[in-house]
C-alpha cells in the first residue's frame, strides 16, 4: 500500500516511477503521518505473530486474549491514516479521524467474532447434545451485547463518512460506480444484519431451549450454515470496501 501511494505521488508530481529512489520511500515513511502508521502496523503486526509463536508452544497456558486484542485492535486502528479519515484539520479532522477508527474497530470486532464463532463450530459444532453445544451458546450469547454495540457504531459512523465524503445526498448512489459498489456494500451489510438478528431472536434461544431440555437438537447445524454464510458475505464486503478504495466518490 505504501509503495503505491508513493507511485500515485510521483505520478501526479510528473516523476516517473523508474526515477523513484530510496529517499522517496524514506520521506513517504518517516515524514507521512500515513508512511509512520504504516511502521506501527508492521512493528504490531510482527510482534502480534510472535505472541501467537510464543503460545503455540505453551498451548497449557491461558490464551493472552487482552495481549491480542490489544495489539491487533491497534494495528488496525492504524489503517485510518491511510484513508479519508486522516485528511482533515482542526477540531472536524479529529472527529472525522475518530469516527473513522470507531468504524475500523467496530467492523473487525464484528468480523473478527464471526470467525471466531466459526472456529468453535469446526471445534464442537457437531454433537448433538454435551459440553461442546453448550459452549457454543455461551459463545453466541456473549457476543449479542458487544454485537449490537458493533452494529449501532458501524450504522453511525457509516452515515458520518458517506455524509462527510459526497455529501448528504443518496444521487450519487446511482450515478458512478462508486455509488454502485456503495450499494453492493450495504445490500450485504443489511444482508448480515438478516443474518444477525435470525441468530440473536431465533436460532440461539432455540439452541438454550433444547440444552435446558435435553432434546435432540439441529440448531447447531443451522447456526454452523447461517454463521459460514455469514463469514462468506463479511470477505465479500472486505472485497469490495477495496475496490472502493480505489474508485473516485464523484466518478
């Protein structure tokens, strides 16, 4: 990402790209606000992996969750400088910045659970009654709470960017490819919140109801399919929230 930056910089500036020398990318990392996330991303990131390296081969000891969370949770706090979100000043730069790390965190909380969710299917998701099921509805219950917190502030801040980026106007929507893909984007996002509140209002109280009985039960089996098509739809909204990264909002 880093390096393309540069590229589009050099463009604009009329330098070719073959003439782009060393000094180039050291001014883009270490005098960019952008180029110096980038290096904390990568220190966090590396040393992410070498938490997890060191717990691998300590697999009796308590998985460092908080330790996790917080490195990941920063690396990609990170990624705001990259964006949009960094290119303002003075009091509504700072809320546009914060909004757009609110967006980051609340989105990879969400997808990052639903991963998650998906590991203790592939785990335990297959017997029909023991320890294994009753996990898993602890899991899901848990996550209802910090879920609905995840929706209300991807909801909020999603309307501040779009508002803060082409206005407050929906034309643009269907009017460039950028509004397009924007309603690719949302279809899905309210495709996952379908799936959402089917888990949350349906499929896991009717999990606990066949746990607290002790009848045979298939509800894991659904939530394994609706959590898998869940996870599915979280990598196409990934793809396309790329895509857009590349596309003018007025084009």
């Amino acid at each position: 990402m880093g390096i393309e930056i540069v590229r589009s910089t050099a463009g604009i500036m009329g330098v070719a790209v073959s003439d782009l020398v060393r000094d180039d990318l050291a001014w883009y990392l270490f005098d960019t606000a952008a180029g110096r996330a980038g290096l904390t991303r990568a220190f966090l990131l590396v040393l992410l992996l070498a938490v997890l390296g060191w717990q691998s081969q300590r697999a009796e000891r308590p998985f460092p969750i908080r330790r996790v969370t917080l490195l990941a949770g920063v690396a990609l706090v990170s990624l705001a400088w990259n964006g949009h979100a960094a290119s303002g000043e003075g009091v509504s730069g700072t809320v546009r910045l914060v909004a757009g790390m609110a967006h980051l965190l609340a989105a990879g909380g969400w997808i990052g659970a639903i991963f998650a969710l998906l590991i203790l299917f592939v785990r335990h998701g297959k017997p029909a009654a023991g320890e294994g099921l009753h996990m898993l509805w602890r899991a899901l219950h848990t996550f209802s709470r910090p879920g609905t917190v995840f929706v209300g502030v991807l909801v909020v801040t999603g309307i501040l960017h779009y508002g803060d980026l082409v206005g407050w106007s929906i034309a643009p929507l269907f009017h460039s490819r950028h509004g397009n893909l924007m309603l690719l984007k949302l279809a899905l996002f309210a495709a996952m919140l379908g799936l959402a509140a089917l888990h949350r209002w349906w499929l896991v109280p009717r999990l606990e109801r066949d746990i607290h009985t002790g009848a045979p039960s298939h509800s894991a089996q659904h939530l394994r399919l609706s959590v898998t098509i869940e996870a599915t739809i979280a990598l196409l909204i990934l793809v396309s929230v790329a895509v857009l990264g590349t596309l003018s909002p007025h084009g």
